[in-house]
C-alpha cells in the first residue's frame, strides 16, 4: 500500500488497471484477516497460510501493475522470511514452491501469458529466494538455540538462587541457634555477617562496631581485667590484618556486669589463596573463668597449707642428716624421704605460681646469655646423669630489661623438660641470639616429640602427653603454663614446634634492651 501511495504521488498520470486494484483488496484482506482472527484458537501453525497467500497476491499485484511496480516483487522477501523462520525445514521448502507459483500462477490467471523474462524469473527466481530462505532459517534456528540456552542459564540461575536463599536462611538459622557470637568480615574489616548473640552492646564493642555511648558504657580490657585493650590488639583489628589466633581471653563492661570472652579468628581463603576476609567467634566464658578461679583459689589455699609442714619436714631430715654417726642404712631412708619431700615441696610451689592471680615482676637490665649460662651450668649434672650432652650456643651478649629471677625460671623449666624426655644418647641444645628488636632462647632436644593433638595442648595446666604417662616420666603438667605465664608477663611469646619421634624444639622471644614492660603484669 506504501508503495502504491508513493507511485500515485510520484506519477499522477499513472492509469490503474482493474486486476491491479483487485490485488490491493487481496492484500487488504489478508491484513484483515491477520488483526481479526482469532490464531491463538487455531493449531499453530495455521497462521503460514497468511504468507502463502501473500506470495500469490504480491505475484498478481507485480504481473497487474505497470512496469514502474515491478519493484513490488521485492516485497516477496518478507513472506519467505516469515515462512523460513518457521524453523522447520518445510517452511523453507515452501517459500520456494510458493515463489515458484507467485510466478507462474499470476499470467495464467491474468491471461498475460508467457515472454522471456518471465521464463528467466522463473529460474532465477527460485534460487535468489532460496538463498534468502536459507539464510532466514539459518538465522532463526541460530536465535532460537540460544534462546533455548538463555532460558536454561536463566532456570539455572533460578534454581541456584532458590539454592543459596535456602542455604541462607539455614545458615541464618544456625548462627542465630547457637550461643556462641559470629561474626564475618570482609577483606577490608567491614562486618558482612553478624548473629543476634552480637546485636547487643556488648557484641557491637567486642566486634569492634560500637556507638559513641557503647565506648563510654562498655569497655573492653585484655585479659587482666584492668589495662584496657589497645585498639591494634582488638580482636577485629586483628581480624582486618590478616591475624589468625585462637581462645584469646578479653573482657567487656565494668563491675559485677563485667563478662569474659574468648575471641577465636580463622581468615577465608579466596580462589585465588588470597585472603578474602575472616570468621570471628566470641564466646562467653565468664562462668568458665570463674569456677577456674574458684578452683585456682582452693588450689592456692591448700598448697600454702602444705607449705609449711613440708618446710618443717625438710628442716629436721636435713637436721637429721647432719647428725654424726648416723647408721648407713638410717641415713639412706632420710635421704630418700629428704629428696621426696624436697620434690613434694617444689610441686606445691608450682601449684602456688600457677594458681595465684597475679605474678609480680621486678625487671631490670641484665643478659640474657649470662641467665641461660647459669641454667644450663645447673643442669649439666642432671644430663650427664641421664647420658645426654647439653650444649650451649650463644652469639654473644643479649642484653635486655627482665627479671633475671623469672626468666631463669622459665629457662630451667625448659631444659629440664627436654632432659626428662629425651632418652640416653641424645642431646638438648640451648642458643641465644640477639638481632637489635628482640632476644632469643632457642632449647631444641632430641627426645620422643609430641603430635599436633598434643602440642595444641601443651601450655595447659596439668596436660601431660602420652609418652610422659607411658613412660613415667615425673611431672605434675605445670612447667609449660608456669613459663608461658612469666614470658607473657615480660611482652615476650613463646611457641612450640615438634614431631613425635623427631624431639622438640621451645623458641622464647623477649624485648631487646629500650623496650621496658611494666613492673606488674597480670597472668
């Protein structure tokens, strides 16, 4: 119709033939017929009947009009396409008979009869729109697979949807179920995850999220109750810095409404092993911490009880002892009850050391390598008892600001482990380093090792391993956590690293000299 405008306007004089405006009407018809029936009601593929229909009526049109309207037979392109994007193969095939008739049915119709160029369209006919038809099927299959593909990734990404909401709401359920507070981050320390257990408070300040009235109501102290906790060491800070630790003792609020927390991290792994963000979990032990006390306090009470007769004790052995004229056989028994009562003696004041609330430091300048000398000097006759070599290997001077008292302690603690564990033959070596930041004791032995299993327990009190049991190895578990507590009380660290069947190796690392703790410090 847009053509027939265009012709009128472009050339008034153009005279109309009858068939040619008949042919208008079939096309009229055909667009009627397209807005008025109802295809959804028929079979699907009723509709083809529409472009079938106007293959013959472009053909009639184009053999009826002038020979300024042969361009109408262009328009046979758009029936042939809607045929071949039928996506069936039929569809291809009719587009061509049906181009085919559009080219032999209309002069037959009209009367027209044949000349040459209507022999030559319908050879060339045919082949010009099966290429187009071709090419229209080509498509329109093509179109339609990936539909087919999108509308399964979409499905697919329902479903995964659908999957994750599920596994969210059963995660949500989870944390919220437990009493223990979690609580995610993301790489740069922002909160992505957090449960009901941490929305009070409390939570919001131990997760490192409080208001400016959670910070004046709630504190938060390390793990003496009395220093507040330094913004680098709280635990989400460390959490955002890529820290991992473990059982991290802290404690929020003030007064009786003070409660104790143990901070637990573990750091999320990307695909790539980058570090993605971190897992918190708090949770509260006060009650825990408490009857610890309770028991630490007992502890206490009955080791002074036991101090004093036991000195008594060991005053008249060693009385007894010093007698002239003591039968042998007599002053073997007193030696012997001497030695147990001595050991019985030291035990309780470890019990003492180990179960008081406080330990009190005297620091002041002294050398690391002088300390760790006398020990290993006091030892040496326990070693050579045992058949074992002990050695000592120091770079010099380690000067540092330490209660030499303490640390010997800590040092003969050490040694006297690795003695005790380590068979006859083997050897337990001491070195001492110094590299301007920190000082460094090294008590490396040869002796039966422990397991992973084993050394996660190694600091606490009364542990003893396996091999120490079967063994009978002497000891009450309390050495470790005594000399953990004194180096922990100097600013230092100390770690384990050991494999059964390999021996052990105790690293002790304590500020150089110019960095002072303080004169108190709390276990």
């Amino acid at each position: 119709m847009l053509v027939t405008i265009l012709t009128r306007i472009l050339n008034p004089e153009l005279a109309w033939s009858g068939p040619f405006l008949y042919s208008l009407g079939i096309h009229l018809f055909l667009l009627a017929a397209c807005a008025l029936v109802p295809w959804r009601r028929v079979p699907e593929r009723a509709v083809l009947i529409i472009p079938l229909l106007d293959c013959l009526a472009i053909g009639i049109t184009r053999e009826a009009a002038d020979q300024y309207l042969a361009v109408l037979g262009f328009l046979l392109v758009f029936p042939v396409v809607w045929l071949a994007a039928d996506r069936r193969r039929s569809g291809v095939l009719l587009a061509i008979l049906f181009t085919v008739l559009s080219a032999v049915l209309p002069p037959v119709i009209l009367g027209t009869g044949f000349d040459g160029p209507d022999f030559i369209r319908i050879v060339l006919l045919p082949v010009i729109v099966g290429a187009i038809a071709l090419t229209a099927y080509a498509i329109a299959n093509a179109l339609s697979l990936q539909r087919r593909q999108l509308e399964a990734q979409a499905c697919e990404v329902r479903d995964l949807l659908a999957a994750s909401e599920e596994r969210e709401r059963l995660i949500g359920t989870v944390m919220d179920t437990v009493s223990v507070g979690v609580c995610a981050l993301d790489a740069q320390g922002g909160i992505v995850l957090m449960n009901h257990q941490l929305s009070s408070r409390v939570g919001r300040t131990i997760t490192g999220t409080p208001t400016p009235d959670d910070h004046a109501d709630c504190p938060v102290y390390g793990a003496d109750r009395k220093h507040p906790l330094p913004m680098e060491r709280h635990p989400a800070f460390r959490a955002a810095r890529g820290e991992s630790f473990t059982d991290e003792l802290i404690w929020a609020g003030e007064g009786t409404d003070q409660k104790a927390y143990s901070a637990t991290c573990r750091l999320i792994e990307g695909a790539g092993g980058q570090r993605s963000g971190a897992v918190l979990a708090f949770t509260d032990v006060t009650a825990l911490v408490e009857a610890l006390s309770a028991k630490d306090q007992f502890v206490a009470n009955v080791s002074h009880e036991l101090r004093t007769p036991l000195t008594s004790i060991v005053g008249y052995l060693d009385l007894g002892l010093a007698e002239e004229g003591v039968d042998p056989e007599m002053e073997f028994f007193l030696t012997v009850a001497r030695r147990n009562a001595e050991r019985l003696l030291h035990l309780v004041g470890d019990l003492l050391t180990i179960a008081s609330d406080g330990m009190t430091i005297e620091p002041r300048d002294a050398d690391l390598t002088d300390v760790v000398r006398h020990s290993v000097q006091a030892a040496e006759p326990k070693a050579k008892a045992g058949g074992i070599t002990l050695n000592l290997i120091s770079d010099g001077s380690a000067p540092g600001h330490f209660d030499p008292a303490r640390i010997t302690q800590a040092v003969d603690n050490l040694i006297s482990n690795a003695i005790k564990y380590t068979p006859r033959g083997g050897a337990v070596t001491v070195q001492v380093s110094n590299d301007g930041h920190e000082l460094r004791c090294e008590v490396t032995d040869t002796g039966v090792g422990m397991s992973e299993e084993e050394l996660d327990q190694a600091f606490t009190r009364f542990f003893r391993a396996a091999n120490a049991h079967s063994s009978t190895i002497p000891g009450a578990g309390l050495g470790l956590a005594i000399t953990r507590s004194i180096i922990q009380n100097h600013r230092g660290t100390i770690s384990l690293s050991s494999s059964p069947g390999t021996g052990t190796s105790a690293a002790v690392s304590l500020p150089a000299a110019g960095a002072k703790p303080p004169s108190l410090v709390v276990v």
